[in-house]
C-alpha cells in the first residue's frame, strides 16, 4: 500500500495492533507505533 519513504522510526520501528473491527464488509486495522526509544536510528 506505501512505496520507500522515511518513516518514523526506521524500517526496524514495527507497529503494535490495537484494535481490528468488523464495518460492514471490511475490516478496519487500528495500529500504534511502538516505543521509538527502543529503535536507534
């Protein structure tokens, strides 16, 4: 869905799953970043 671009926290800074809920017939994903002090740049 996303081309190369400059992400917080780098391409080792993964997203946490907050939440997932059904509306009609998609699904909608809820994602947090995770603590960027863990990821040195």
């Amino acid at each position: 869905m996303l081309g190369p671009a400059a992400y917080a926290g780098g391409p080792t800074a993964r997203l946490r799953l907050l939440e997932t809920r059904q509306i009609g017939d998609v699904v909608l994903l809820r994602y947090a970043p995770k603590d960027l002090s863990k990821y040195p740049r």
